[in-house]
C-alpha cells in the first residue's frame, strides 16, 4: 500500500532524504524511528503529497502520490505531531466537517461519529469548543477524525504525546485492530517501547538514509544485539555515523 522509489529530497545543499526505496504491504503495521534530524518528518511529507521529491516518486495503493494526488489522498489519513483544529467548532461539528471533506454521505458520517464518540471516550465533549479541550482530548479527536472515512492507509506522526496512559492504550488498540483488519499503518514515534509492542516491521532511518528495516528479530542480528529494541537501534545508528556508511540491513 506504501511504495518509494529511489525518493529523495534535498533542501539547498542539504539531503534531508537520500534515496529511499521502501514498500509497506496492505495491512502491516510499520513503525519508523530515526534520531532527531533523521528525515523521518521530511519522508512523511513526501509520501502525505505535502513535499514534492527532489527525485524519485512515493505511491500509495498504487498511486503515484504526485501524479494522481486525489485519488492517493481518498486512500490516505494523516496525522501529524502537531495536527490544526478548528477552535470554535464542536467535536461533533468537526468530524461533520472532515466527513463531508471526504464526500461521505451524512447517514455514514452519523454513525461514525457515534462508533469514534464511543470508541476515545469523546460522547461527553461532543457539544464543547474545541479550545475548552485537554491537550489528550484534542489528540484523541485529531486521530477519532483521521479513521473516519475509514481509510486505508494510516500515517501518524507520535501519536501518544499528551495521552495519558489509559487513552494511550486505546489509541494502540484500535490502531492495531484496524491494522489486523487490512488498514496499512506507518508509525513515527521516538518511543522504541511503542514499536517494539506494535509494529510487524521496523525501518531506522538515520542521516536520511534507511540504515535497517525488518521484524525485530532480523533488527537483532543485523545489530549483532539480542536485547531489546533500543540496544538494536542505537547499535545500528552507532555503528552508521561511526563508520559513515549504512549500517547491514535486515
């Protein structure tokens, strides 16, 4: 459901992502890690439509996401770290709005809303302005918004900042039923406990360039590390900027 080809970007003499060639199948759950400055914000832009690619070409469900960026975007939601809200519409008012972006029919909105209401617990904020909400509350709205049109294809940028614990399971939850039920999700987060609990597959990218990708056991023998997730990772990322070039891949 997620291809790149050969995708680059370059920001003046800067690569901010240097030839990344990945593909992501329909319904895996694939968690994305990096140091800060990695690319891994410049790689979701590109695959989102939100960069265009100094070289190279990102699809989603087989959509060149540059050439057929409607069609791509009808398959895609996408959530960002710091995601915009309209302050003066309701919960309710606002999965209203987003349903209708998406040209839902207003009996399908309806019952998304109730089902999403329920699901993060929102039932009781449904008729409150956005700007009385908690920073948790706003996040389980952002991401109650993105799943209504029931897209197939994920991408979400650290999603459990400002949850707290009991939301933070429910957002994991649904995201990993939602995968097990054929939903393609990208995960980017710095918390490696969170990849290592949900993801199929993991891809580290470091300096722009994807070091490792694979399950967390191939990540274990690439690293030559058989503990946990972080031990692999900052091995692997260690051993790139050490050496100054990719580390073995999965």
């Amino acid at each position: 459901m997620i291809r790149t080809e050969h995708l680059t970007k370059d920001f003046g003499n800067f690569r901010a992502v240097d030839d990344l060639n990945l593909e992501i199948g329909t319904g895996e759950f694939f968690a994305f890690l990096g140091p800060n400055g990695a690319g891994k914000t410049t790689t979701i832009k590109l695959l989102t439509g939100l960069l265009k690619p100094t070289a190279g070409r990102a699809f989603i469900g087989g959509f060149d996401i540059q050439q057929h960026p409607i069609e791509a975007r009808r398959l895609l939601a996408y959530v960002p770290d710091m995601p915009f809200l309209y302050d003066k519409l309701t919960p309710r008012e606002f999965l209203r709005f987003v349903g209708e972006l998406y040209g839902m029919d207003r009996a399908r909105i309806e019952r998304g809303i109730e089902e999403l209401f329920e699901l993060f617990s929102l039932g009781e904020h449904a008729h409150d302005q956005i700007e009385t909400l908690s920073h948790g509350t706003r996040q389980r709205l952002v991401i109650a918004s993105a799943l209504l049109h029931d897209p197939k294809v994920f991408i979400i940028d650290e999603p459990m900042v400002g949850l707290d614990p009991r939301s933070a399971r429910v957002v994991k939850d649904v995201l990993k039923e939602r995968s097990r039920n054929g939903m393609t999700v990208f995960l980017s987060t710095h918390i490696l406990h969170i990849a290592e609990e949900l993801a199929d597959r993991i891809g580290i990218l470091n300096n722009g360039r994807l070091i490792a990708v694979g399950t967390m056991e191939e990540l274990r023998v690439a690293s030559g590390v058989m503990g946990a997730l972080e031990d692999a990772f900052l091995t692997l990322t260690r051993a790139e900027e050490e050496e100054g070039v990719p580390a073995p891949e999965a």
